[in-house]
C-alpha cells in the first residue's frame, strides 16, 4: 500500500479502482482488516468513509468469520 502517504493511495487506473482494490478483508493476514484510501471502494474523503462503513458491517462478523475460516 502507500506507507508514506498519497493522496489517492494506488494509482488510478481501471483495474485498481473499486472493486479491483484490496479488498477490507486481507487475503494474506489471518484476522486482519483493512480501511482506507488504498481499500475498496477508493480514495477521496466519501470513500474513505464508505470504507470505514463496509469494515464496520464486517468487524462485528469477525466471530462468525474467524470459525467459518479456521
């Protein structure tokens, strides 16, 4: 991702916006959820918050999703 900072995160092009982003679940750290710029839906303030949204419908799943992936 972007450990130093940028305004949008990745680079936008087609194929790394939206639902081509990393997803809020990481797919390489068991337990791991992600927020930001650099995560789905994209960057700019309305989808950082729109992120922060999706991670809270997922966070109180994280239970159900931990015995469902074990």
């Amino acid at each position: 991702l972007s450990p130093h900072g940028a305004g949008f995160s990745l680079e936008p092009r087609i194929f790394q916006s939206a639902w081509f982003r990393p997803h809020n679940i990481s797919e390489e750290i068991h337990g791991l959820f992600l927020v930001g710029a650099g995560t789905h839906p994209g960057a700019g303030l309305p989808s950082v918050v729109t992120s922060s949204e999706v991670l809270n419908h997922l966070v109180p799943e994280a239970q159900h999703w931990k015995a469902y992936h074990d």
